[in-house]
C-alpha cells in the first residue's frame, strides 16, 4: 500500500470545503469512476497548492480550465484542480504549498447553490489515487469521506505542512 512516507509528497487538502462526490477509484483504466475529489467551495474562492512544485498544465480540456502541479519531493506526484475559472499561474511557474493558483469557477449548481465545484485528484505515475491518502491518513479514514476540511490550512496528521 502507497503511504505519504514512501511517496515522498504530502498534500494539504481544501478546507472549509464539503466534500461532496468522494474517490471512487474505477475498476479499469476507461470505467467509470471518480478520479479525485469534488468539493463544493464558495464561488471566487482561492484555489492554493497543497503541495510545492512546478505547474506542468495550466488550461482548458473540455471546457473545464485545470491547474496541475508535479510535486517538487516525488516527480511522479502530479495533483489535478479542476473547475478553476481564473488561473494566477502559468505551465512552468514554481509553486510554494499554500500559492493561489486561482480562483474557484461557477459551476452548473452555482446559481442555485451559491457554490462552485472545485475537483481535486492524484496521480502517482499513471495511477488515480485517493488524495486523502496523500493528505497523510489511515486506510480508516480514506473509507470515509471526511467533510469541513480547511482551505489549505488546518491540522492533519503525519505531514510536514512546511512550505
């Protein structure tokens, strides 16, 4: 089982954020599933890193604008923020853990909701993992989703949060 010691990357999740679709790692490479994390966040809202590296895509696939960042500790850690409207940062920029990379889009449910969807996922190579394992905790708490994170600054365990 891949730990946050032997990945050599820790992530700092969203906080004040309610966690509403979880990880659902699908059963092959093209079944479904949900590759990452969607939170709801306010709209406007800041999306930060939560990991140092360097941004290697900064755009729009199916008209959905993505930040990724390659973990500066573990190349093979690439993290995913979807639903990202206005992006601060450019393919090639080197990021700090806690960095804007952007502000959190409208989504579909924003009108009536007040809440844009922000995804957040983790690839190790090209494997889809939970980001909470990432985010330093146990095979008993990625089981259940945990809901009322922090923006990027509160408490978790067994990770080094220095920038």
């Amino acid at each position: 089982m891949l730990t946050t010691a032997l990945l050599g990357a820790c992530l700092t999740l969203p906080t004040n954020a309610t966690i509403v679709d979880p990880f659902r790692a699908p059963e092959c490479a093209r079944c479904a599933g949900n590759r990452g994390i969607e939170y709801a966040v306010p709209v406007a809202s800041a999306v930060r890193s939560g990991l140092s590296g360097r941004v290697v895509f900064a755009g729009e696939v199916a008209g959905v604008r993505y930040v990724v960042v390659r973990a500066r500790d573990n190349p093979s850690v690439r993290v995913t923020y979807g639903g990202v409207g206005e992006t601060t940062v450019s393919r090639g920029d080197v990021v700090r853990r806690g960095d804007v990379l952007g502000l959190a889009s409208e989504s579909g449910n924003a009108a009536t909701t007040g809440a844009a969807t922000l995804h957040v996922g983790v690839r190790v190579g090209e494997t889809y993992v939970d980001p909470q394992m990432m985010a330093g905790g146990t095979a008993a708490t990625w089981a259940r989703p945990r809901f009322r994170v922090t923006l990027g600054r509160g408490p978790t365990r067994s990770c080094d949060r220095s920038p």
